[in-house]
C-alpha cells in the first residue's frame, strides 16, 4: 500500500529543507486535500514497522504462547506497538533456531527497515541543517517508492527454495535443451 500510495496517489515533490512540497500523483488530480495525503502516507509508513513486529510476534504466539502468558499479554503489546511505532525498528530475536535462517530472516527483515530508515535520515539532516538538494530529495522519493520491490528482489534471493525456482525459471529457459531422436528402419520385402 506503501508503494501505491508514494508512486501513484500522492508522488510527493519535496524541498527540503523548508519542509514544503506538492503532490504530483492521483491525489492532485482527484482533489484530495495534501494534508490528508501526508497523514495517509505517514501512516502507512509506520505501519510497515508495525507489520514487521507482528508476524514476528505472530509466530511466537502460535508456536510457544498459545498456552501461556502470553495469550493475555498480546494484546496489549500489539496495541503498545501501534502507540510506539516510531520504535518498532528494535527487532528483539528471543529463538535463533539456525544462524543460517536467522540471519536471512534477519536480511529480509533489515533490508526495508534501510530502505526507509536512510531516505528518513537525509529528510531530517536536511531539514536541521537547512540544506537543499533538489536531486537526493528525488533520489530518495524514489528509493522509497521502490521499498516494495528491493524487499520482494531480497526475500527471492535469500530464501534458497525461492532461489532455486527463479534460477530455473530465468536461466533454465536460456539453456540448451537436448533432445534425444531415435531412427527407426524397417524393411520391407
């Protein structure tokens, strides 16, 4: 939704540092007013934080909490998540089954949190030092607007199973293909 929301609907043109802008995107264009666009995509920016949290928090529950403490106490963490969004970029690994998998989990997980945590960093070094780039602005519109499709280009490069399959897809239609022929004679008196 994030993706949608940057590339399509709102497109935002920034000038930092004066914190101003417009949008370029659908939302121009359908009169939707930049103050709602703004909290929309300032939303769903946080929400990729939150989502990130909560399939972790998802697969503790229903492999180790479901008869535990922890029923009770999900929900009140998830809500707690929700409130502090801005911090969700903390991952607390409690069960490394494999540091192989852990740490693709872990890649794959990382990969978007600096996809988004890069472009945020520049925005507010450019806003506190007052500093102007009209091209790194853009740059990082794009790279965050890209966020959907680095993520997906990771997850199939980690995950060995995904790996595979696209290798062959991809390469596998390039290779020469043998084909066995047999001749068959017969005679006819």
């Amino acid at each position: 939704m994030m993706d949608i929301g940057y590339s399509i609907f709102t497109c935002p043109f920034l000038m930092l540092p004066a914190l101003a802008g417009f949008a370029l995107g659908l939302d121009e264009v359908l009169g939707i007013p930049i103050v709602v666009g703004i909290y929309i995509l300032i939303t769903l920016f946080l929400a990729v934080g939150i989502a990130i949290v909560s399939i972790f928090e998802n697969r503790y529950y229903l492999l180790f909490g479901i008869k535990s403490w922890w029923h009770y106490a999900r929900y009140s963490f998830l809500s707690l998540n929700y409130i502090l969004a801005l911090t969700c970029f903390i991952l607390p690994i409690l069960h490394v089954p494999e540091q192989k998998h852990a740490l693709a989990v872990l890649e794959k997980i990382l990969t978007p949190v600096f996809v988004l945590f890069v472009p945020a960093v520049y925005f507010a070094f450019s806003v506190v030092k007052n500093y102007h780039n009209q091209a790194a602005n853009n740059f990082c519109i794009i790279i965050i607007a890209l966020h959907g499709s680095i993520s997906t280009i990771v997850m199939l490069y980690i995950h060995e199973p995904y790996r595979k399959y696209c290798s062959n897809a991809f390469y596998g239609a390039f290779k020469a293909k043998k084909i066995e022929s047999s001749i068959v004679t017969s005679v006819v008196k």
